[in-house]
C-alpha cells in the first residue's frame, strides 16, 4: 500500500480510504496499490 494511505473499517460501512498526502493518492492510482480497488487486477469478483 502506499505511503500516507490510511484504510479503516467502520461497521456497516466498509472500509473507508483516506490519504493524508494528496500526492499518497496519486501514487496509489499510479500504482495500482489504492485498497479495494480491484480494476485490472486478476482477482476480480464480479
């Protein structure tokens, strides 16, 4: 996961993404690395 990235789970909600830096975002989506974002990736459920 990048750095500056911050997942937490919230009953009911499911997890929520934050980003301290808005630059830990753009490496994220750079990177394919942002949490639960399963575009792309060979495990996808459908």
């Amino acid at each position: 996961m990048a750095a500056g990235v911050v997942v937490t789970t919230v009953p009911g909600a499911g997890h929520n993404v934050m980003f301290d830096d808005p630059s830990a975002f753009t490496a994220a989506i750079a990177t394919g690395t942002l949490p639960g974002d399963r575009r792309g990736s060979a495990d996808r459920q459908p």
